[in-house]
C-alpha cells in the first residue's frame, strides 16, 4: 500500500513551486505590512508609555499623597499635616498662580505661572535645570528658576533680578524638565519656580486672587496609598480639599494612553482589514494563473487537499514575511512616535521592544493575510483535471461555485473583522460599533463600485470617443479590480479626510475665538479701588476700554431654602457634586453680551422686583445638573453676606472666547455694593503700545496681571502647529496604507493589460490612445473611489465634531476636494506605472509569450 | 484492462443538448498500445477525459483495472491517477516554476515516495536528459519538454498511460523520435498506451486502431503497421 505525500513534501513542492510568484505574491502580502506595523508601533508606544508611567509615577505626583485645594487649606487641614508630620509622614506644600513677571533691566513684562514650592519638593523624581546646581540654590535665599521661552520673551538672563508682584527673585537658572509637566506645558505659559518663604512678598494672594494650593506627602515604603488615606479622605473632602493617590493617578494616566492606543489601534486595524481586501484581490488573479499548473497537479494525483495545502503555505509564509516587514517597519515608527506625541504626554517615554506587541503584530498579520486568501485559494480545489488538456469555460466556471467552506471562511472574515475590534475597543459594545462601521462602510464602498461599473455599463454612448469607451469598459470586464480599488481608495480617501476635517473643524474654533475679541490686552486681579486709575491708565496710553466687568466670589448654601446636603439628597444629586461645593465668580448686569443666548425665561431688567428677592441667569448646563426650574431661589454666600436671589432665565454661553464669562449673571442691584474685582478689556492698536502699557500697568499695580491676545494667538499657533505635526502624521499614515493595497489590485491585473495593450497596438492603436484608455480607466476609478470616500469622511467628521468634541460641523469643501484630487492623481499614477510594459513592449514578443 | 461501456457524453448548450460521445463501447487489454484517431471535434479528447476519471461521462462505465471510476469521487480518481496512470499533453504541460527532475519527482511525491529523485533521475537518463535535470521548461526545446514529460508518464509506473496529441507541437522529426521513445517504454513497462491523434501516420505506430467521427466509434481495427 502506497503512502501519501506527508506535510514535508508539501512544504518542498509549496517551497519550489512558488519560485516565481514570490516576488508577486511578497507584492500582495506587503499590503498588510502597514495594518501590522501600525498595530505593532501603536502597541508597543502604549506599553512603553504605560511602563514609564508605572515607573514615574511617584515622580509625576511628586509625593506618594497630594491634596490639593482652590483657597488654601483650613486649619484643620493644616492641624492634620501637622499631626502627619509628628508621625514621621512628611508633607511639602506648592501654591500655583498666574502672575505678571517683569524684569528691571530691559523692562519686559510676561504672565507666567508662578509656582511657590517648599524645601522636599518633590519627594520623588527630579526637577532637572541648567546649571544642575541651580535646584539647589532655589530655597537658598530669593531666587527663581524659569523656563528659557520666558528669558527670551522677558529679553533677561539668568543673574537678572525678576519682579513677581511686590516680590524680587534673582534668577538661578532655567528648568529643563519638571516631573509631571507635558513639554506643551512650556508653550502655554512660562513657569516660574520660587521657593514658598517669600510668597508673601509678592503680595499677591489677597482678597479674591486665583490660586491652587497643593501638598504631597510622603509616606512610608511599601505603603498601599488608597488604604491608608481611605480614613482621612472624608475630613480632607469636608474641607474642599480633593485627594489623589500614586495609584489614582497612574490609573488615570494609564487609562488616557490607552484610550488614544484604542483609537489609534483602530486606524491600524482599518490599515490590517484594507491589507487584507488587497491580499484577496493579489491572490485571487494568482489564483487565475495557477489553474493549469493546479489541473497538471490534479492529473499526477494530487489530491484536492494536497493542491490547497501548497497554495496555502505559500499564502502563510509571504503573510508571514508580509507582517515582518510590517513589524520592523513598526518598530522604526515607534522611535518616531516619541519625538511626535512627546510634547503631549507627561512622561520621558523610553523606547524598548515589546516582544508581545511584535509577536501579536505577526500573529494578527499572517492570520489576516491566510483568512483573506483562503478564499480565493478554496477555488483552486474545484479546478477539474481536465483543464490540463482542455481550459474551458464550463470548468472554469464550476469552479468559481460557491460551497460551504467558502461560506464558512466568509464567515470566519467576518468573525475576525468583530474579534479584532472587540479586542482593541475599550468595551464589547464599542467593539461591535467599531466593527458595523468598517463593514458599513466596506459596504457602501462595495456599493459604489458595483453602482460604478453598472452605471458606466448602461450609460457609455456609442458616440463616446473609442478610448473612453475601452477605458470605461475595462472597469465591468471579468476578474476586473474595480471593487478592490474603489475600496482601496475609498478607505484611504475616507480616513485622510476625516482626519483632516476633525482638524479644520477644531482648529476654526479656535481661529474664530481669537478673532472674535473685541480687545485685545485683557487685565484681571484689578482691585475695586484699582478699577479708575487702570481705566485712566489705559486711556493716557491713546487706548479704549472695551469693557469693564465686576467679578464676585461667592457659593451656593442653599436652594429653595434647603441646605446643600439635604438638597442633593432630596434631588438625587451625589454628595460630592462640585457644583454644589464650588466657588463662583459671577457677575452683574442688566443685559446679556454677545457670547451669550437666553435659553429659557427672560433675562432681568435694572428695575427692582417687588418681593425683594434679586433675579439671576444660570449657565444651562449648571442648572440642569443642579435640576433647578426657572422660579427656584438660590441662597448665596457673598463672602460672608447670604444673598437669596431667584433664577429666572437660563443661557447658552460661548466658553470659548476670550471675554470673560460667567455661571451665574445677577441683577445689579443683588450684589453691587459687595467686595469685586475687576477685568478689563482694552484695544490696544500696536505692538509697541501693548509692552509700554504692560509695564507701566505692573509698575503701578503690581499685583495686576494681563494677557496679551496676540501673544495668546501666538501659542495657540504654536500648540496648533504641534497638533496638525501629530494629525499629519496620522494623516500621512492612512494615505500610505492605501499605496500597497492599490498596487496590488491593478497588479493583479496586469498580465490581462499587457495582452490587450499589445493586441490593440497590433490592430494599429497608438501608444498615446493606449495612454488615453488608461487614464479614462483610472481617472474614473479614482473619482469614484476618493468622492465614495469623502462623502463617508463627511459622516465620520460629522459624528467625531459632534459626539465625540461636542462642537459645530462645517464641511471645509477645500481640503476635502484637494485630498479626492490627490488620491485620484494617485490613481491614475499606479495605473501608469504598473502598465508601462504596454509602452515598452513590441507587440510581437508579448504575443510570443502570451 | 481498460473498458468502456455505452460512454456518452452530453453538454447543455443554451436550452438544447449537445452529445459529444455516444455509446462507445470497446476493450483495451494490459499492454497494448492503441490510437484513438479522428478529425477535429470528433470527441477524442473527450473520450481520453473521461478514460482518465479526468471527468465523469453523461452515461456509461468506465473500468480501469477493475476499479469502476464511475463509482469514484474525485479525490478517489486522483489517488487512482497517481498510482496507476500516466499523462502525455500535446502542451507538455510541465510545472513551469519545476526544474526538470522536479518535475518528474511530482507524481512519486505526492504518494510519498522516498526515492523520488534517484528514480526522477534514471527516468531523465532513460529519456536521453540526464545532463538537463536542473533545467526550467522554459530553458528546454519542445522535443527535450516532452521527454521530460515521458519521464514524468513513467515515473509512478503506471498501469495505462494516456498521451493526448504528444507530437502535437513538434516537428516531425522530433514527433517521430517521440512516438518510437513512447513505443520502446511501453515495450519496457508492459502498460498499455492510449494515445490520441489526428495524424493518422503516427496512430499506424500503434497495434490498434480506434477511429471516432461525430462522436461515434466507426472503426476498431489493427493497425497496418502491426
């Protein structure tokens, strides 16, 4: 009894058989190269991201413990780090303002964020600065450390004496890194590092002033954080203080990367599936070629198993060759991906190799590339012997017939499309979302290019000139790759114009918001008897007050005449709402201003309501969520005075401007004689006027900060131009993934073109109407395949401003039309460059080897 | 022994049938070399498909060393393929990507031969190629793909071989070469041989003579040159 072939020979006969198709089919496996290399640079960021965050997570905190707090912390907070502190758990505070900085020398002034910090801050990490010695000087005397943007907006040096408020720092040196702060930090606003001692001659912490008060603590080793502050936690919460453990926040931290990784994982995993639409449409024409080398096999014996194995092993192992390249490929991103996204995350991120994001990364990616050819290949089982003596149409098409295993790896497609999404989705449920959407849209894709090549079908005139007709009948010819390059297209086209879209629609708020202001030097922390002499100020320099509004501390006690805690609990409202605890800076004045909409009610009047009680306008948001109805009557405390007001209008305001803007907005004659602040608002006309204003306003009023917009504009450029570097990238990425998969498709189809490019040259076409036929193809592809995509980019652009940003859409038509015009350029270029050989060849030796 | 008994074979074309063979009937016994001759379209072809299992007839049996390969599903036909049939294509029909001795190993490997290519290589020399075995198809003559492919017949040793047109693409010189190398195997092997032709010079090589027109045997006789 004879054997039969062992897996072995079938690994040898798969090995010499694929002599030359490797370079093709390497060709068609390389299309998921780019899903693998994203999934592996993505995962292994993540894990190297979620490392250095375990690693310096003591460092980003600064303490094991910290508690942080609005207006300082009580006596009893303090009673308590006192008692802490006795126990052996010692504590270092940090106060955080935005103050004006100024020096003497060159008479330059800058707000910056000043931050008072005690001797043992931090207790974990290391505030790095040039020179190194320059953290050691810091608490040993009046000195400070800054950031170098500050130095050369301020045009100072280190030595140079800088004046915070009433206070004088002589500075140290500059901060080169600060644990915990993003590099983006920097852009926002200069820091000033000073020591705590001498806060107080800053004098800038009296009445109203903004400032976060901070303290970590350091406990003993090994200490679980949340177990041992689990005790304290209600008397810290009792006096507004927020509490956050190590733990906490490395959770936090932790869950923000792998959120971004989830939704990068699902662009990689749209780049994988796209990958895979291309292995099936390479190795479906491979297929086509190996049908008499397959009815050869047949006739020596080979059994219909024997034939898929080879095919099958060939798939695996250019899948397995495929995903490795995607692999090294990701690897090199992921040393670039540090130098993109580093200024937004808060952690020095060191590179390493994850061998598990690699090993997925081939398993996901050779498995992907075995699925989608299988299907293709399961035909090759079906092909008859007898087409090694007669290669007809009735066999060929018996063996396109569909069976069930065709039906079970259609299946097996779709399961994994779930499996894949559910895997990298933050929930089940999101997964499947995740999982509809690529297939919706894979659908709609598919759609097009059926609705395409049927549309051309019925609509090609016989008037139409011969090579548009020929161009435009290539698209419905049998085995034509119209579908895989419409989707190939469509998805990329989809996903660079959404990309760009979210872009364009996030960024127009901002420019809108800049240009929006009716001034342009804004100045705040003005003291009540300040208010006049800035006014006076402003207008010695040739400049307007555009506006001056009074601002006023206060909290809620009481609704409806119930205390807080009995009103939260009456409303289902949770104990720790903050809107409930709290402190309010509103205002008052008779009218609404334009950042602002009346929702519901009517907005008050000057005049004095006959029962006594005052009107107020809540912020919509705030008002549903403390569930209060026009008519209910809110109890404040106006620092020491109870106001009990009535809430009888609710608006829409714009949070986005520069003006300030307010929860709640009373009635003159409320809280009018009540201690205020004031901002205001001054249009300044030139650059010049702004610093020379600046100067003298802090020369004067010390404690008085203001904000320049055009140096706001300034930074939010800078920030915006780090964002569009991180999108582009991102957009660059989803452009490229499309390149292999498209070349793979008209490759497929190459053999077919040579024939009839070199036919249609023997019957007498020239080499420029062979030209004209390709472009007609391929322009029309590409058209169809980037509009396909852009109007689904539309959607997607849609929900992501909408749900996602929670802001207003708008098409931008421009960059959606130059995106569709560049993928159809790209089209009609892989159409070119993979039929060059039809310019080349004599139509004699493509016959013969025809 | 290969039998066919009342073959036929039908294809629908459109709403009518068509019948490309009609009750062939006849006896080939072990060891003999036989010409199924006739003009174009007279369904030799089809006739050598179906003596093969290549393909399955409308009606009819056809028996194969006893074996009913009627009776047989394709995987079945296949294995009875590789262990008692041998193949000669007019297209050769090498594995382009194989080299020469590769080629012949295919049939011994798939049944799991472990001597596959000392054999490949006696059958190459026997064939008059043993210094072209690491050859492609494309790096050979015609004449030289055919004797690969006549090693290849061999290879499994196989009860019948079936030669369809096998000089079909060659001169005559080399055609003849052929028939005569085709001829002394079938002396040396003791199979029998089918071979398909339209050249009724060639099928005059052969002890018998079977000659189809329209699908219909017309005439079974010896051949002349017997």
């Amino acid at each position: 009894m004879k054997r039969r072939a062992g897996f072995g020979v079938l690994l040898t006969l798969a090995w010499r058989e694929s002599r030359t198709a490797r370079r093709r089919l390497a060709l068609y496996m390389s299309s998921i190269s780019l899903g693998v290399a994203a999934l592996v640079a993505i995962d292994s960021f993540s894990a190297n991201v979620q490392d250095s965050i375990a690693e310096q997570s003591r460092a980003l905190l600064g303490g094991d413990v910290n508690l942080r707090a609005r207006n300082g912390f009580t006596p009893a907070v303090d009673s308590i780090l006192d008692s802490l502190k006795t126990a052996g758990i010692p504590s270092a505070k940090v106060v955080s303002f935005a103050s004006m900085a100024t020096t003497s020398r060159s008479g330059g002034t800058r707000l910056a964020q000043v931050r008072a910090i005690a001797p043992g801050y931090p207790f974990y990490g290391v505030v790095e600065t040039a020179p190194a010695e320059a953290w050691v000087a810091l608490q040993q005397g009046p000195n400070a450390l800054v950031d170098p943007s500050l130095l050369i907006s301020l045009d100072a040096q280190v030595g140079d004496t800088l004046g915070i408020g009433f206070g004088r720092f002589v500075i140290q040196g500059t901060l080169v890194n600060v644990p915990g702060d993003p590099g983006i930090a920097a852009t926002i606003g200069p820091r000033i590092l000073i020591p705590d001692r001498y806060l107080a001659e800053t004098q800038l912490l009296g009445f109203g002033a903004r400032a976060e008060y901070e303290a970590v603590l350091r406990l003993p080793a090994n200490t679980q954080s949340p177990l041992w502050v689990a005790p304290l936690r209600p008397r810290f919460e009792a006096a507004n203080v927020r509490v956050r453990t190590v733990v906490e926040n490395e959770m936090d931290l932790t869950e923000a990367i792998t959120q971004l990784a989830r939704f990068l994982g699902v662009v990689g995993l749209v780049a994988l599936l796209l990958g895979g639409i291309g292995v099936a449409s390479g190795v479906n024409a491979f297929v086509q070629r190996k049908i008499e080398t397959v009815a050869v096999l047949r006739c020596l014996g080979a059994s219909s198993a024997q034939v898929l194995t080879i095919y099958l092993i060939q798939a695996a192992a250019m899948g397995l060759a495929g995903a490795a390249v995607g692999a090294m490929l990701g690897v090199a991103i992921q040393f670039v991906l540090p130098q993109v996204m580093g200024d937004f995350l808060p952690v020095d991120v060191s590179v390493r190799l994850s061998a598990r994001a690699i090993l997925m990364g081939l398993a996901v990616g050779v498995s992907v590339a075995v699925l989608f050819a299988l299907r293709p290949l399961l035909s090759l089982r079906r092909v008859s012997p007898l087409q090694a003596i007669r290669r007809d149409d009735v066999a060929l098409a018996a063996s396109r017939r569909r069976d069930s295993w065709t039906w079970i790896t259609n299946l097996a497609l779709v399961a994994s499309v779930f499996a894949l999404a559910i895997d990298r989705a933050a929930t089940t449920q999101q997964g499947i979302g995740y999982a509809i959407g690529i297939l919706l849209s894979i659908g709609v894709l598919t759609a097009s290019a059926a609705l395409l090549s049927s549309l051309t079908r019925r609509l090609a005139s016989k008037r139409w000139p011969y090579v548009i007709r020929q161009g435009v009948a290539n698209l419905h010819r049998p085995a034509s790759q119209t579908r895989a390059v419409v989707l190939a297209l469509g998805f990329g086209s989809f996903l660079v114009t959404t990309i760009i879209l979210v872009q364009a629609n996030l960024l127009r708020s901002f420019d809108l918001t800049a240009a929006a202001s009716r001034g342009n030097l804004v100045f705040f922390d003005v003291q009540e008897d300040q208010e006049r002499g800035l006014d006076s100020l402003i207008r010695a320099h040739g400049a307007g007050v555009v506006s001056s509004t009074p601002i006023i501390v206060m909290r809620i006690v009481a609704i409806n005449g119930i205390g807080n805690d009995a009103y939260a609990a009456s409303k289902a409202i949770p104990q720790r709402f903050w809107g409930l605890r709290r402190e309010y800076r509103s205002t008052y004045r008779d009218s609404i201003v334009p950042t602002e909409t009346v929702l519901t009610g009517t907005f008050h009047g000057a005049a004095v309501p006959r029962d006594t009680i005052f009107e107020f306008s809540l912020e919509r948001e705030m008002a549903s969520e403390l569930k209060l109805s026009l008519g209910d009557t809110v109890t404040w405390d106006v620092q020491g005075v109870r106001v009990r007001a009535r809430m009888t209008s609710t608006r829409e305001v714009d949070w986005g401007r520069f003006e300030p803007n307010f929860f709640a907005v009373f009635q003159s004659g409320a809280i009018a004689d009540a201690p205020k602040q004031f901002a205001l608002i001054a249009a300044v006309t030139s650059d010049t006027t702004v610093a020379r204003m600046q100067r003298n306003a802090v020369r004067a009023y010390p404690n008085v900060s203001s904000l320049d917009l055009s140096l706001v504009r300034r930074t939010i450029d800078q920030i915006v131009r780090k964002v569009t570097l991180a999108v582009r990238f991102l957009a660059l990425f989803s452009f490229a993934m499309g390149v292999p998969v498209l070349f793979s498709a008209v490759a497929a189809t190459r053999r077919d073109r040579l024939r009839e490019g070199v036919l249609l040259k023997t019957l007498g076409a020239t080499r420029t109407q062979i030209g004209r036929i390709l472009l007609a193809e391929y322009a029309l592809l590409g058209i169809l395949g980037s509009l396909s995509g852009m109007l689904l980019a539309f959607g997607g652009a849609w929900a992501l401003v909408t749900f996602v940003f929670e802001d207003s859409f708008t098409i931008a038509p421009v960059p959606a039309l130059m995106i569709a015009g560049a993928m159809t350029l790209l089209s009609i270029s892989i159409g070119f460059l993979t039929g060059r050989d039809v310019f080349r060849e004599t139509p004699m030796a493509a016959l013969r080897e025809a | 022994m290969l039998s066919a008994r009342g073959l036929t074979k039908e294809y629908q074309s459109g709403t009518t049938r068509l019948a490309v063979l009609r009750d062939v009937d006849f006896d080939i016994p072990q060891g003999t070399f036989v010409a199924i001759v006739g003009p174009s379209g007279s369904g030799k072809t089809t006739l050598l498909g179906l003596l093969a299992g290549l393909d399955l007839p409308t009606r009819g049996t056809v028996s194969l060393d006893g074996s009913d390969l009627t009776r047989l599903d394709e995987d079945a036909r296949a294995r009875l393929r590789g262990e008692k049939v041998g193949f000669i294509f007019q297209s050769f029909q090498l594995i382009p990507t194989l080299t020469a001795a590769e080629n012949v190993q295919v049939p011994l490997e798939l049944r799991g031969d472990d001597d596959a290519s000392s054999r490949a290589l006696d059958l190459l020399q026997r064939v008059g190629l043993g210094d072209r075995i690491d050859h492609f198809p494309a790096q050979l003559s015609g004449g030289e793909q055919q004797r690969v492919a006549i090693a290849r017949a061999f290879a499994n040793q196989p009860r019948i071989l079936f030669a369809d047109e096998p000089t079909g693409n060659l001169d005559g010189a080399t055609g003849a070469r052929i028939v005569d190398l085709l001829d002394q195997l079938n002396r040396e092997s003791g199979a029998t041989v089918v071979l398909v032709t339209h050249d009724l010079t060639l099928a005059e090589h052969a002890q018998r003579v079977i000659r189809l027109k329209d699908g219909v045997v017309v005439e079974d006789r010896p051949s002349q040159g017997q």
